[in-house]
C-alpha cells in the first residue's frame, strides 16, 4: 500500500494536534515526524545526501524489533513505488520471497551496530528513482544527514539471457563501493519498463 505524502504544513499541524490534544501524553505517528527528502533527481543517485533536521532529536526511542518492523514497512512501500505498475505485479511474489526476507537480515544486522537509544536516529529516504535509476532507499542518520546504508537495483542484460533485475546494496563502511548482492529476478527476453511507471 502506497504511503500518502502529506504537505508539510499539514504534517507540523497534525502533530501539534496530536500533541495538544492529548497533553504531551500520545507522540506523533513517526510518519509525522520525518523530514522530507532531498528531490529525486537520479543524475548522481550515489552522491546525493540527506540534510540532518532537528526533529530526529524529537523521535521516539525504539527498540531493536520495532525498528527493524518500522523499516521493513517503509522498505516494502518503497519498493513497490520505484516498481510501479507495470513491473510489481510481475515480481511481486519472488520479490516477496527472495529479496524481502535478506533485507530484513541486512537491515537487523544494521540495527545489531547500533545501541537501541540511537536506532530513533536512523530513517528511510524516500522518493525512489524513476528511469533507469538504481535507487530504491537508503538509511539515513536522521541527525547529521548522511548515508548509513543503500539499497539499490539494477538492470542487466546478459548476452542471450534476456533482462535480469540485480538486487543489491552499499554500505558507508567502504564509501559505497562494494556492491554486496541481494538476489536476482528474471524479467523476460524482452526490454522492462522504466522504473515507477
């Protein structure tokens, strides 16, 4: 399901409702909370980074399960927004199957590195390049802007073996070098469509 992205006017007025009404005593839905992402503009879809905000400083401490639940949630929604229409429902299942579930072990394996009080500080970018880009969501550190971990797919054309799409990811360890796959999906003999038609 397609999250709904509100004006950011609305956003700060729902969470000063939210907070109004009930005296400080219900925080705001995360959702609510995040800051909006740079623009997708794919050109450099490597370089480009998050600018810190102070509302990390205002996010609700989580633990261990509930970030990796929270961020599997923004991962499959931004995954289905880079697929689109054309290209979701043909690899949804094996998605589902294959690439969902080592994500999940990558995104656990993050949140191992990090002590729980600083897990509010990591968030999901979003806006998944459209075209032929690789981007689907980084990881962000919320506090200071930058890249913890990148998500990306990539088509291939092997010779005489018609469209694979390469799942993978980068990891701020090595300055996003290395390309530490994820899995393959088949697409057919013939060209994909663009990204999140």
């Amino acid at each position: 399901m397609k999250a709904m992205k509100l004006p950011s006017w609305l956003r700060k007025t729902l969470v000063a409702a939210i907070t109004v009404c009930t005296f400080g005593l219900v925080t705001p839905p995360a959702s609510l909370l995040a800051a909006k992402d740079p623009p997708s503009d794919d050109a450099s879809s490597s370089d480009w980074q998050h600018s810190p905000t102070s509302r990390a400083e205002e996010a609700v401490s989580l633990t261990r399960a509930q970030f990796i639940e929270r961020t599997m949630e923004k991962a499959v929604a931004q995954s289905h927004e880079k697929f689109g229409r054309k290209i979701a429902p043909v690899i949804e299942d094996e998605f589902r199957a294959v690439i969902l579930p080592r994500m999940e072990e990558v995104i656990a394996e993050l949140a191992d590195r990090y002590p729980e009080e600083e897990l509010r500080y990591l968030a999901v970018s979003e806006n998944p390049s459209g075209g032929q880009g690789e981007r689907i969501f980084h990881i962000y550190r919320a506090d200071t802007g930058e890249d913890v971990i990148r998500f990306h797919v990539r088509r291939e054309h092997p010779p005489q073996d018609g469209y694979w799409f390469q799942f993978h990811y980068h990891t701020c360890d090595d300055g996003f070098q290395a390309h530490h796959e994820l899995g393959k999906i088949y697409w057919s003999k013939n060209t994909p469509p663009n990204w999140r038609t």
